[in-house]
C-alpha cells in the first residue's frame, strides 16, 4: 500500500488482507485455487490503466491509515487501558 501500487494477495475469504481490499478498494483477493483468475487480474490491470490509477490512489490513501504513527495510537490506546 504505502507504494500507492494495486495490490494483489492470496488469502482466503475471511482473512484481514480481504478485508482491506474491499474496504479500501485498493485492489483484488484471491484464494489459493484462484490463481488464473489472478493471473487474468494482472493482464487486465495491465491493459486498463485508467482502473490502475484507480487501485493505485486507493491504494495511497489506505497507506495513510497504516503509518507507524497510527499503530503507535494503538498501542498508547491500549497501554492506557489495561493500567
């Protein structure tokens, strides 16, 4: 994400990176037995840069909840409630 590229992972249904993907929009989901449709997602991407600037500033946006800084929060969050 933080390279504002479309992303492209191989995970099941119900996995945290799915998630993401449809949240943010940044790009496609594949389980371990869809490989050509992964393969398919690639070419098309490569043929369409108009959904490739899409995926790709979606991409660059969800980065932005993803800093170090954000995780820091997290842990200060969760630090502060467990006292």
């Amino acid at each position: 994400m933080s390279y504002g590229i479309p992303s492209l992972y191989i995970a099941s249904k119900d996995s945290q990176l799915n998630e993401y993907v449809e949240s943010y929009k940044l790009g496609k989901c594949f389980i371990k037995d869809e490989l050509e449709q992964a393969a398919k997602f690639l070419v098309n991407l490569a043929k369409d840069p108009i959904t490739y600037k899409k995926l790709s500033h979606n991409a660059a946006l969800a980065a932005q909840d993803f800093k170090r800084e954000n995780a820091d929060k997290f842990v200060d969050a969760y630090i502060s409630n467990s006292l």
